[in-house]
C-alpha cells in the first residue's frame, strides 16, 4: 500500500466515523509526510545525496558572504583613502605648498 492509497483510506474512514481526533491527526500527519515527499521530489532533492547537497550549497552561499564583506570592506577602505588623498591635497594647495612643485 503506497502512501496515496494510505490517505485515501484514512479519509473514507474519517467520513465513515464523522472523522475522530485520532484518524484526523494521521490524516494530516501523512498528507504533510506526502507533500513533503513531493516537494523534494520536484526540486531533485530526494536521493542519498541530498544532504550531501544542501551542505555544499550551505558552503557555497557562506562563501559568497565572505567575499561580498571582504569586496565591500576592501572597497570602503579604498574610498576612505581617496578622502584622504584628497583632504592632504586640498590642504597643500591651502598652504601654498604647490610652489615646491616648481
């Protein structure tokens, strides 16, 4: 018996004893179990790799973190740089220290 029929078998028994909390409780208890079992079905998840998997893809997506921090923070510390450049040569040409270029 595959869990389809399961299901159908405890509903008509459901209908049949004007549906008892026990029989609902397996109602639903097995039609999650279905849905569940359907839905890692269609997004392939359903073999013994699986797990295996959803860890390389955790990995994955950790990675990509890091280096979007890492590539935010590098891009940041390049900015504050440029400031300062920029400060130490506002201030150069405020002091007149362009002369020294000559």
């Amino acid at each position: 018996m595959n869990t389809d029929d399961m299901l159908a078998g405890l509903l008509a028994q459901a209908m049949g004893e004007s549906g008892d909390l026990v029989t609902l409780r397996a109602i639903v208890e097995e039609a999650s179990e279905l849905g569940a079992a359907r839905t890692l079905e269609r997004i392939g998840l359903d073999d013994e790799t699986a797990h295996q998997d959803l860890s390389e893809l955790r990995e994955l997506l950790q990675a990509w973190r890091d280096a979007k921090a890492s590539a935010q923070a590098a891009a940041i510390g390049w900015i504050v740089r440029a400031l300062l450049a920029l400060l130490l040569l506002g201030l150069a040409v405020r002091l007149g220290a362009t002369g020294l270029l000559r």
